[in-house]
C-alpha cells in the first residue's frame, strides 16, 4: 500500500514557521530595572553581589572593558541576564579565559551571557543554592540556542 497523504500544512519559503520551544529574550524597560535582580533573584543568597561579579568577570575576561551601562534583559523560560549596552548593535568584545585558554570574539548580548555564566556558575557553587543553579541552567539553555553558541561555550568550558 503506497501512503499518498499529504501534510496538514506546507509551509511556503517566505511564510516563517514559529518554533513553539524557542526561547525568546525581552529587554528590561529603564523603570524596572530597579527591580530586576530582586524580582528574579530574591531566594538566592547573597543576590545583591551579583552584579558587581559580573562586572568584575567582564574586567577580567575583556581587556577593552572600562565599564558602562549594562542593559537588562529576561527569557521566555524565567531566565535572567545583564549585557554592556551596545546601541548600534555593531560592537564586538575580544574575551579571553585565562582559566582554559579560550577566547573569542563575540557581540555585546553574547559577552553578557558568557560573564552572567561564569558568574551564575561560581555563584551556584559559592552559596550551594538550588535556585541559582537553576538560573544557571535556564540563561545556559538560552546560550546555546544563541547564534554564538561556539564563542560562549568555549569561554565558559
């Protein structure tokens, strides 16, 4: 018996198909940024320093970083992160992990996932907290969905 069904739906080239699992990023507005680590970070210990980690992993990890203004943004899937605030979207940060030997080249969103990583990760360690292991894990699924996956994951290693 020759199966002569068709698909219930074809899509065209030009008609873009959604992916239902995709994890989808939304930037943080200027008014709750204020908010934003105590909002997602409460039951973690010792949240309040996160941010100032992850300034010091950029400094360490990026010769060319001098700080700035850092842009937030959440995931679809309850993840968080922070990334230096790029405007023309056209920077590109040159980082280097001393600790494995690995570098790479990546755009601003890409070096904020990268240091919040790190950060997350010794965090995690650090205070044995299950709920910043799941952060961890939630921007880490985000990361390798990331079109510098490669890049992030080589730093990160």
């Amino acid at each position: 018996m020759i199966d002569n069904t068709l698909p219930l739906f074809t899509p065209a080239e030009t008609v873009p198909v959604a992916e239902p699992n995709r994890i989808t990023v939304t930037p943080v507005a200027d008014e709750d940024r204020i908010s934003f680590w105590p909002q997602r970070f409460s039951k973690v210990p010792q949240w309040i320093i996160l941010e100032p980690h992850i300034f010091a992993w950029m400094d360490r990890f990026s010769d060319d970083y001098s700080g700035g203004i850092w842009n937030f943004y959440t995931l679809s899937n309850g993840g968080a992160f922070i990334a230096p605030e790029d405007e023309d979207n056209d920077l590109r940060w040159s980082l280097f992990n001393k600790m494995n030997g690995n570098g790479a080249e990546l755009s601003s969103e890409a070096a904020g996932i990268t240091v919040c990583l790190i950060a997350y990760s010794h965090h995690a360690c650090r205070t044995g907290c299950n709920a910043m292991t799941a952060h961890y894990y939630r921007l880490r699924d985000y990361a390798l969905e990331h079109a510098e996956c490669h890049g992030i994951m080589r730093l990160i290693d």
